[in-house]
C-alpha cells in the first residue's frame, strides 16, 4: 500500500492540469484498491453542487453532467459530515441518489471520503463494488491518507487552472482572475510581469502552442547543442575519477538528446503546434512517469537522471526566452521562492510589485519589499506564475490580491486607490522634520532599518535620528562570493558616511534561516533552529573577524557606528564574541596603528532564551534591540517564511507582548538602552502598544516612518499605556487587535490603520 501511494503521489505531483492530476487519481486509486469503480466529484462554487469530475469504472459521459446539490445523496452527506462514509449496500441508505446516465447499478458497496484542505471540503472520492461487503478498515485509512496527501495538488491545479479555463471561455481572450497572496507591503502596484525562474521545475512549464514551429524547432536544436557540448564538457573532467561504466553513461545521456531517441519525439510534438518549452516538459514528464512505475529499482532510478537532462535542456530554453523578452517598464517580479538576490538581475528603479509564491508576510523577502515601498505579496501559492511571463498583473498590497487582466473599471479602482495613498504620503511628508513628540509630551527616537543600497536614499530622506539595523548580510547576498575586508570597508563607510553624525548600528552578519548566500548555501532540515547568525559567525572566526575590522576601519572618522550581535542566545556565546571584538579592536588600534573610537556594543533579543537573561546580557553590554520578527517566530512556534502557517503568526499575540513587557522592565532595571527593530515597530498600531510598554526608540522601515510618527503625534502616551494595561488581559491576538483599533478613533488614525498592511490584518480578513 505505501509503495502503491507513494507512486500515485509522485505522478500526481508531476502532472500539468486538473484534469490530469484527476484521471490519475481515479486510475491509480481504482487499481490500488481494485475496485470496481473510482470517481471524483469536486464542488463548484458557481453551481454551489458536488460535479463529477472524473471516473474509472462509471460512464464516461456522465462526467461533468451529474451534479448533487450541497447534503444530496451520499457524496452531498460525506462532504456535509466531512467523515468518510463505508456501506455495503449504499441502495438501500436513505440519502441515496440514483443516476441512470452513470451505469452505477450493479455496484452496491460504496466508500466515500472527503477531499479537505485547509479546513475546506472541495470534494468527495467515491469508490464503489460490485459485491456487497463493506470496505476493511486498512482500506479506508489508506483512501483517507490518499485524499488527505493530494488534496493540497487537487487545490492547487483548480486555482491555477482557473486562469486556463477562464482564458479559453474568453476565446483566447484572458478573462480576470483573482489570486490571493498574503500582503506582506502595502500599496498597489501595476506592471508587467518579469519571473525569476528560480528553479527549472519541468511540472511548472505551461503548455503553450506556436504558429512558428521551425522557429521553436531551431531554439530546440540550439539547447540541445549545448546541453551536449556540456556533457562532454563534465565526462572529461571526470574521466580520472569514474569507472568507464559510469563513463559511458554521459554517452547514453547524450544519444538521448539525439533524433532517433527524445530529441526526435520532441521536434515531432513542436511540429505539430507545441512550443519548445511546452513539447520538452510533456516529453520528458512522460518518460519520468514511465521510468518511475517501473518495478526494476534500477531502470527506477533512471527517472532521475532523465528529470535531470530535462531540467538542463529547460534551463537553456528558459535562457533563450528571457534573452528575447524587453524589460519592461513597470516590472512586477515574480518568482517561486523569491529572495533579495533576484534585485541583481533588474532596474529596481522600475520596480512597483513583488510577488513570490512561498514566504510569509515576515519572510526577509517582504521586509525588503517594505523597505523599497514595494507592494508586495508573499505566499501567493495557487498563481500561475510560469503563464504570466510579460503580462500585466495588478498588485495590492494591502489584501494580498493578485489581479491578471482585470476589467478596466476594476483596473480604474486601483488606480484611484494609488492616487489616495499619494495624497496620504504627500500629507506624511509634511512630517519630516517635525519633532515626534506625543501630544502629551513624550519624545520618541524613530530610527530606521536599512541594508540595501537602494533604501538608503529613502532612509536618509525619511528624517529618522538614526540606523538602529543594518543588515550587512544583505550587500553579501548581492554578490558571487564573500566580499573582502576591502570591499566591505567600501560598503560601512558609504552607509556611516550617508548618515553621519547620526548613529549606524551595524548588525554583524546574520545569515542562515531565509538568508542564503548563494557562495555559502547551508542545507537543513531547519534552518531556522539551526546554523544561524553569531552561530556561523563564532564557527568561522576568519569570517567574522574580517567583517569586524572593515565596520571598525570603516567607522574612522565618522565615529558613528553601534556594533550589534544577532541571535543571542546564550552567555556564552556573547562573552566570545565580544573577545573577538576586543581582539580585533586592539589589533587594529595598537597593532597597526589605526585611530579609531571604540563603537557601543549591543546585543538583539530575539530568542526566547534571551529574554530571560535580559540582565545578565545588558550588564555586558551597551544597548539591547528586540527583533520581533524572529522573537515571535521562536515563542510561538511558527515558522515566519511558512504561508502555511501565516494565519498563525501574530506580534500582538498575549506570549509577545507578555514577553515584551518582561523585556523592557528587565533592561530598564539595569539601566540599559532599549530599542525594537522588529517589523512591529513599524507598525503604527503595534508603534502605539510599544509606546504603552515604555519603549522610546523604534526602528523600522524608511517606508512606515511618517505612519508610525502620525500615529505617536496623534496618540498621548497616558492613553497607550492605558490601552495596553487592557489588552495585556485579553486572551487572544484578534481580540488585542480589534481592542486597540477600536480605542484608537481618531479619523487621521484610522486612515492610516487602513493603508499600513500588517500580519494581524492580513489574517483578519
Ligand atoms: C528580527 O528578527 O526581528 C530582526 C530585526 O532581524 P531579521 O528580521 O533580520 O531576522
Ligand atoms: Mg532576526
């Protein structure tokens, strides 16, 4: 039974539409079970009815035409009951429901089990029998695991084939679909579509037709031409280390791309109508599927290595593509798993959305989003990316909608909604060098969060006192190796430079978790309680080392630089961090001569751990700086680049701000700086409970700045703190939510509630 599900699960995930993915389910599960019938009936949300989509065993033609309103007959009661349904003569229940057109009357016994995900039922799997017996019991429980497994792929191809369908009803005309993503930037953005092919997935390749084939034929010849010169390339440079057996499989591999063998079947599926892409992917997935359901674990395993031939020829077709494709003006970036490394490749000046199917609204890729004022939605899992190379997409922000063609009033909407957030950001301008100071005369310091080179043009004008986070791992996620002391020297000066006099705390390299180096990756299971910030850096003191004598060098001069220690989670780790601080320093100044101010050093709260040593930390050094992106990850056990589980993850749940609260009367009890560099902090409803807490310095994006300083302008620090001793009784983060926007009525205030998109909103909707 396993090796029967495991097989159905990888050919299901390797098919191309809805009704693919369907027909193998009904098949394999037919055949697993042998069974006399196999079907499925998802529910249509137009028709609200339970459709018989596909069968193995029923009439063909009854596919599409019977339809079972919402508790009718057995499927209606399973997915009403939302439990699996076992009898042994379903003729004689008294929901039953006979429909001739299936053919269905000689099969008595009949097992249904409902298709859910994510909490929602959209189907039922039906089998049936001749004989009259129930189901085993193993039976059921492996039908269950079957629907429980696919259900996520049965989701996934009915959202995307939305576009499909809708495009075909258009006559070839696309018809407007929406996709929902979780909005990780406000704002609302419309531009043309640039993909990031992260990774070339063959199952993700659209099928696409030409009017050009001896075009596409010619494109196809050129990639295989490659692909065969970079064989040879490899099997000669290994010529010394494999046996001739292994050699002779670079032959094999080659001669496959050859007319006689795939090349051949290839050509023939573009000739007629296919386009190179498109006739590739068939082919080979067909072969994968073949080689996969052999019984032979050798021939099995060959399915691999055509998957790998496959994904390199896809890469040259994908290249020869984007070669041709102009830039466009507008560009929206769209991506699978997008990462900040993808700014590289384009004009960030044109850039007005970002949209990457995985990731959450705490994933590094939407803090980049909110630190260029991108609209950007993560998590966007159903959209059809491979199909919207080029096209116009409309970006919000705010919901986390993903809009294709959409109708010109809607388009209009948008764009009326674009000109009132200028409106509001031209009104927060006129803030700029207003001094924040609540109405009941409390001096806030709002300090800003920078890395990019791109953010600090926006950083300088946004008027903050301060750099309280630079993430310096961002300049090395832009390049192809690790940057000399040189070159980084290079990098701190411009940024301590650009803000001069004012403070820059320079967070020492904090990579691992999303935060790949793509000339260091790091495999793991998790990367997120894994090897990560200080943990890399104290494993690699050559590595750190380097990076603490180019942020001292570079700070010659200036005088301005903060040194900060990400990750902290035990003493003993910050004790060797700072000797190899002090180690560097003494270096550099009494060895060779350097004048240079010894920096304040500090240290981020952002493990649990370290929020119940927050004394022991703070006598050792300077200033502390909460990361709640990371705090919350870690207290409520919900991983912040996980969509799955983003409705999960909230700053103003009672364990953050119990934790919050333990922090700042833990620090101010030994007297020491305290700040919050966390995403909440930009937040102008978090901004308020921080403020009620006692926190007087916050960092954050250059793009939230003027928001969090309305909010503080327009709120007394009596009423925060007033506020938050409420809602630090209220059990649950929605009701914290929903409390602290109802107590704050201002108009001004709620404006700006609604145009700053946070976690907490984005999982209210
Ligand atoms: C944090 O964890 O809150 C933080 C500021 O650091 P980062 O988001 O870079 O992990
Ligand atoms: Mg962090």
């Amino acid at each position: 039974m396993l090796s029967s599900l495991r097989s159905i699960v990888q050919e299901v995930n390797s098919a191309r539409s809805l009704p693919q993915v369907l027909t193998i389910i009904v098949k394999e599960v037919r055949a697993a079970m042998q069974a006399g019938v196999c079907s499925v009936y998802l529910f249509d949300e137009t028709d609200q009815r339970y459709v018989l989509m596909a069968t193995e065993g029923l009439r063909e033609e009854s596919i599409g035409k019977v339809r079972l309103a919402m508790r009718e007959g057995l499927v209606g009661l399973v997915a009403a009951k939302e439990e699996p349904l076992n009898l042994e003569d379903a003729d004689q229940h008294p929901n039953f429901a006979y429909f001739e057109e299936t053919g269905e009357a000689p099969f008595h016994s009949f097992l249904g089990v409902p298709i859910i995900h994510h909490r929602k039922v959209l189907g039922v799997l039906v089998l049936q029998q001749q004989t009259q017996r129930r189901f085993a019991s193993e039976e059921e429980a492996f039908v269950v695991t079957v629907c429980a497994q696919l259900s996520g792929a049965i989701a996934h191809a009915e959202a995307t084939g939305a576009l499909r369908k809708l495009a075909s009803a258009g006559r070839g005309k696309s018809r407007e679909a929406t996709f929902r993503g979780i909005p990780s930037s406000p704002g609302v953005g419309i531009g043309r579509v640039v993909l990031v092919a992260s990774n070339t997935d063959l199952a993700s390749v659209p099928e696409r037709f030409t009017q050009n084939a001896p075009a596409e034929v010619e494109i196809f010849r050129k990639a295989l031409a490659a692909v065969k010169k970079d064989m040879r390339k490899l099997g000669s440079g290994l010529e010394d280390k494999l046996s001739s057996e292994e050699l002779a499989l670079f032959d094999v591999y080659i001669r496959m791309l050859d007319d006689s063998s795939l090349g051949g079947e290839v050509i023939a599926a573009i000739t007629a109508g296919q386009t190179a892409q498109s006739a590739w992917s068939s082919v080979i997935l067909k072969h994968v599927r073949t080689f996969n359901q052999m019984e032979d674990p050798y021939l099995r395993e060959r399915a691999a290595d055509v998957n790998d031939l496959g994904k390199r020829v896809l890469a040259y077709l994908q290249t020869s593509h984007k070669k041709e494709q102009p830039i466009p003006r507008r560009i929206v970036l769209v991506g699978e798993d997008l990462s900040a490394t993808a700014l590289a490749d384009i004009p960030v000046n044109r850039l007005v959305g970002i949209i990457s199917l995985r990731g959450s609204s705490n994933s590094h890729m939407a803090i980049v989003g909110r630190a260029l004022g991108i609209p950007t939605v993560m998590g966007a899992i159903d959209l059809p990316w491979a199909e919207l190379d080029g096209q116009e997409l409309i970006v919000d922000g705010f919901t986390g909608d993903v809009i294709s063609s959409a109708t010109r009033t809607l388009r209009r909407s948008y764009l009326q909604r674009q000109r009132e957030e200028k409106i509001l950001n031209q009104d927060l301008e006129k803030l700029r060098d207003v001094p924040c100071v609540t109405p009941d005369g409390f001096a806030f310091s709002l300090w800003v969060n920078t890395g990019l080179r791109q953010d600090t043009m926006m950083s300088l004008r946004s008027g903050a006192a301060a750099v309280g986070l630079f993430r310096t791992e961002m300049p090395f996620l832009m390049r192809s190796s690790f940057p000399t002391e040189d070159e980084q020297v290079a990098i701190y000066r411009e940024q301590l430079e650009a803000f001069a006099p004012r403070p820059v705390t320079m967070r020492t390299l904090d990579i691992g978790g999303d935060k790949d180096l793509p000339y260091f990756p790091i495999e793991e299971e998790n990367p997120f309680l894994g090897w990560r910030g200080i943990r890399i850096s104290l494993d690699h003191p050559e590595i750190f080392l380097v990076q603490i004598r180019a942020l001292l060098r570079a700070s010659q001069g200036s005088n301005n630089l903060r040194i900060m220690l990400p990750m902290i989670s035990n003493l003993p780790e910050l004790d060797q961090a700072l000797k190899l601080i002090d180690r560097a320093y003494r270096e550099l100044t009494l060895e060779e001569g350097y004048q240079i101010q010894r920096p304040p050093l500090g240290a981020m709260i952002e493990v649990p751990a370290a929020v119940y040593q927050v004394k022991e930390i703070a006598k050792r050094v300077d200033f502390l700086s909460v990361g709640t992106n990371d705090l919350t990850q870690y207290l409520l056990a919900v991983d912040r680049n996980n969509q799955r589980v983003a409705g999960l993850y909230h700053t103003l749940h009672p364990a953050v701000l119990r934790a919050l609260k333990v922090i700042y009367d833990q620090a101010s009890s030994v007297n020491c700086q305290l700040s919050v560099c966390g995403e909440m902090a930009g937040d102008p409803l978090c901004a308020v409970v921080l403020m009620g807490m006692g926190y007087e310095n916050l960092s954050m994006s250059a793009s939230t700045l003027l928001r969090v300083k309305s909010m503080l302008l327009n709120t007394s620090r009596q009423d925060a703190s007033r506020i938050v001793k409420r809602a630090l009784r209220l059990s649950d983060a929605e009701s914290i939510a929903q409390f602290i926007s109802a107590s704050l009525k201002q108009p001004e205030v709620v404006k700006l509630i609604r145009s700053s998109s946070t976690n907490q909103r984005s999982t209210m909707r």
